[in-house]
C-alpha cells in the first residue's frame, strides 16, 4: 500500500489537472515552450542532449505547418491561439554549425541561452570531460575512492556497467560542486585513468566570432545561462550574483547589445531558489527559464517558465509529445 499510494496520488492529479488544465487553455492560450541543447550525431551521448540534423529539421518543419511560433523574450499575454517557442541551453558550437542553418532554412525563431566561461576559455562542458575519463578510458582502476562532503566513498569500476553507475554518482556529486572543485576533481580522476587533459572539437562550445554570427540572425535572441554552469542553488548569494550578472555583462560586451533573459543551469526547481529569482531581477532580466514541464500563461511568473526538453525523437514520436504537452 506504501508503494502503491505515491502512484496513485500522481494518476489522480494527472486525472483532475487534464481537463482543469484545458479549461485554463481556452480561458488563456498557452505557450509551450521546448528546450534543446545540441544538433548534433553523437556516438556516445549519455545525458540524451543531442537531436540529430535529420530529426531537428522535421521538428522544426512540423511546428512552422502546425503551431504559432514565438519568441522567449516577447509579450505573450495578448495571444489568441497557443504557441510554441524554441530553445537551446548551454552554447554549444553545433547550435551556429548545425542548428542555426536549420532554423534559417524553415524560418523558425529560438532563444540560445549561452554559458559564457567555455565560450570565453574554449573548455569542454564538464560533463564531456567526465564522460571521456571516466567511460572511454581504458585504463581505468577496478575501483575508486574519493573523499565526498567529507566522507570516504569508493565504487567498484571494473567492468562497463560498473563505470557507468559510477559516472551516474559522479554528474549528480559535481552538479552540487562549484567550478574550482568539479575542475579538481577531473584533474583527480585524470590521475587515477593515467589520462591528460586533451582537447575535444566535438563537444567544444562556441567560439566568441560563431557566438556573433549567431546572434546577427533575425531568428535569435541569445540569452544568459550563467559563467560556469554550476548549480545555483549550491552557491552562496555572492557567488550567485556574481554568475548570473556576470555572464549577462560578458554577453552584453560581446554582442554590444541588451541581454534580457536568462535560463538556470540544470533548472529543476531544486537548482535554485528564491534568491536566485530576486538575483535575476536585480541584475535587470525580464524573463527567466526553468526546466520542468508545464504552460506558460499570462499569470506565470516571468522568472520561471517551464519548458520541455526535447529528446533524439522522430517527428511521429514528436508529434505525439507535443499533444501531450498541452494537458501537462
């Protein structure tokens, strides 16, 4: 019955939201609005980030047949039929190579919320570094043991299925790390594969001049993702200021125009808080983006609209998605 009881509650308020949350549609259309990350054919993509060039571009062609389209930043409230908005976190170099001639071709605006410090720095996200020691090196010990919130914690690594669980514990321990302590735990995992740091082209961010390109689109609008994509919310308010301010005055610098969005790394409601939001006032953004399902109305709060995130979908499964979007 313990078990049972969380299901339940969960069917039942899927049963009562549906048909509330079509009433509220009719009363005010809805934006949806999509989150993607990259465009890109990857062999190995852990974290489900990537959408491949073929099945990016149907989704796209199937939302400028289907839907209104909008940009993040504008003024939905006087809307007369629901409409979707695309999105892309982080800055990776596919969203100019790949994505940007996609959308140019179809017609369909996005807001590309970039994290300045790999653009500035041309550093790997740090996951891809996580990803390339701790899963493709083949010199890796059959066990580790690494001090976490001051305590020792070891792992078997043996085997492949091993690694991965370990690589599982590793994203969700640096996730809650700022920049300095996930930058010295990969240096302390390097150690233990006997690896070097070397760069990577495939999952580079943009550079400073494909930033620019991107943003001479009359398509895009970039925003801020903050400097080192570091959890908000396991940052102190000076930190947290200091990212999210700075990655907007950084971008301001670079483009030479107002930056007035903003998205929180990670951005489950867990990744930040009430503080993170008054930061985002006070550093001048008009529109936050957070990264849990819903609908955007004329009510909800500007600084946490939700989005969904898009997987490597076909357009059939696409399609079918997106009609369940709009009961969520």
């Amino acid at each position: 019955m313990t078990e049972l009881a969380p299901k339940l509650r969960r069917s039942l308020r899927s049963a009562l939201c549906t048909p509330l949350n079509r009433l509220l549609n009719l009363v005010d259309p809805p934006v949806i609005v999509l989150l993607y990350h990259r465009v890109a054919e990857l062999a190995s993509d852990p974290e489900l980030l990537a959408v491949s060039p073929d099945n990016f571009r149907a989704q796209m062609r199937y939302l400028k047949e289907t839907f209104p389209l909008v940009r993040f930043e504008d003024d939905w409230g006087k809307l007369s039929h629901p409409a979707v908005a695309v999105t892309f976190d982080d800055g990776y170099a596919d969203n100019a190579l790949a994505a940007l001639p996609i959308l140019e071709e179809i017609g369909v605006p996005a807001t590309f919320f970039v994290t300045t410090g790999p653009v500035a720095e041309q550093t790997r996200f740090w996951w891809h570094e996580l990803e390339r020691v701790v899963l493709g090196s083949g010199s890796f010990p059959p066990g580790v043991t690494l001090e976490v919130r001051g305590r020792k914690k070891s792992w078997p690594t043996a085997g492949d299925a091993q690694r991965l669980a370990f690589y599982r514990d590793l994203v969700e321990i640096m996730k809650d790390a700022d920049a300095e302590e996930r930058d010295s735990r990969l240096a302390q995992l390097r150690l233990f594969a006997g690896d070097e740091d070397r760069p990577c082209a495939l999952h580079r961010a943009m550079t400073v001049d494909e930033l620019r390109v991107l943003s001479r689109s009359e398509l895009v609008t970039v925003g801020a993702h903050t400097v080192t994509h570091s959890r908000l919310a396991a940052l102190s308010p000076e930190a947290q200021r200091e990212e999210i301010a700075a990655s907007k005055t950084k971008l301001q610098e670079w483009l030479d125009r107002e930056v007035t969005t903003f998205s929180y790394p990670y951005g489950k409601r867990s990744d930040y808080g009430a503080r993170s939001v008054a930061l985002c006032r006070e550093a001048g953004f008009a529109k936050a983006a957070a990264n849990f399902p819903g609908q955007a109305h004329r009510w909800s709060d500007p600084y946490q609209i939700p989005r969904h995130l898009v997987r490597n979908w076909t357009v059939e499964v696409f399609a079918e998605r997106l009609r369940g979007f709009w009961t969520r």
